[in-house]
C-alpha cells in the first residue's frame, strides 16, 4: 500500500461524516452548513423551507459548482428552486452527504472553486 502525503491547502477540510454530524477540521456540526476552501457559514433553510433567495451566500462565494448534500439519503430539489444557479452558469450536482463530502475533499484538494451546501 502507497501512502500519500496530504497536499489539501483548503482552510477548511472535511475530516469526517456519520449520519446526523459532519467533522470540519477539529470541529463537529450536527446542522446544515455552507462550506468552500476559506470560508464556514451556517445554513439556516431546511430542505422543506429552501427557497430561490436562500442562494444568495453560495452565490456571494462564486462557485464554479455546488454540491447539495441531502443528508443520508438524495432528495431532489425543485428545477425552479435552483434557477439562479442555472442564471449564473454555475453548475451544481444532488446527492447524498457522505457523497458531497467526499466529492468536496476531492476538489478542493484539486483546487477547484467548489463549495457545498451539507445537511447532516
């Protein structure tokens, strides 16, 4: 077995997700959060809430992609409730959040202007 040394320069790094709680660096959430290479927001709307004005601070950090994770299973979203993504070109993939999580580590690590909407 290779061993690689870690080369993630992202301020904030997933360390870990189990369902209901999400480890950034040495600290544990068990709420939903926002989350790029710099910056932690808590996110306030549930999914049952979530409407188009609630994108403003994802918008705010100009990602090229978001990631929705749904919690432990995918739940899809309104087409019309990801509308302004859609109006600013930026890409965003649903899934689950132990995917999101995973895929958020990976292209940060890649240095790709990603952030991510987590719902433990």
């Amino acid at each position: 077995m290779q061993f690689h040394q870690d080369t993630n320069s992202a301020k904030f790094q997933i360390r870990s997700y189990r369902s209901g709680q999400i480890t950034v660096n040495t600290e544990t959430y068990g709420q939903p959060i926002l989350l790029d290479a710099q910056h932690l927001i808590p996110w306030t709307p549930s999914l049952q809430t979530l409407s188009i004005v609630d994108w403003e601070p994802v918008l705010a950090l100009r990602p090229k992609i978001v990631l929705i994770g749904t919690g432990s299973d995918t739940v899809w979203l309104q087409p019309a409730l990801l509308q302004p993504l859609i109006d600013k070109q930026i890409g965003y993939e649903i899934m689950n959040t132990g995917a999101a999580c995973r895929t958020f580590t990976i292209l940060t690590a890649d240095e790709r202007h990603v952030c991510a909407v987590l719902y433990p």
